[in-house]
C-alpha cells in the first residue's frame, strides 16, 4: 500500500471520507490515520497487499466477501475494514467500486 500517497488523497477528499468513517464520529486527521490503519491490517491479516486487489473490481469484491464471512475480526472491524478497502480502490482506481453483478 502506498500509504504517503493515500494519505494526501484521503485529505483531499476532506468531509467525503464519511462514507469509509462510522456515523457520529468526528471526520479530519484522526479519521484519516484510522482509515490507513485499517487497510494495513487487512494487507497484514489476510496475507495480501492491496496495490494489486484493488487494481480489480472483482478482486476488491472477493476481499470485501472474504472479511465479510471471517471469524477473525467483529462486526465493528468488518465495517471498517470494509470501507478502508473501498477507499483505497477508489484511490486507485479514480472511481467508486461498482456493484458487484
């Protein structure tokens, strides 16, 4: 992952990162951080580094399917750690990950 860069983009989408953030929690550096946080340990606890998932939508789809039905994290990481994945495939990609078909 390459954090500096995903760091800046995250910034340049200043209150728009609330849909990768829980609901009533404050949004700025701290959002961001907690956001990179969550996609370096999907990258750690699913053995995968996300430059090469996210460059495909139906990769980012089996990972997203795949933390989804994990006994290794809560809801509460699910949730999160769903939307740090989503972030960093719009981050790379230029575009909202679509539906999956």
């Amino acid at each position: 992952m390459t954090k500096s860069n995903f760091k800046a983009y995250l910034k340049k989408q200043g209150q728009s990162i609330g849909k990768y953030y829980p609901k009533g929690k404050a949004l700025g550096l701290n959002a961001i951080n907690d956001i990179i946080m969550w996609a370096n340990r999907v990258e750690r606890l699913f053995d995968l580094n996300l430059d090469v998932i996210a460059q495909g939508s139906k990769e980012t789809q089996e990972l997203l399917k795949k933390i989804n039905h994990s006994n290794l994290v809560s809801d509460k990481q699910k949730r999160n750690y769903s939307g740090a994945v989503r972030a960093y495939f719009e981050f790379i990609n230029g575009h909202v990950l679509p539906s999956e078909q």
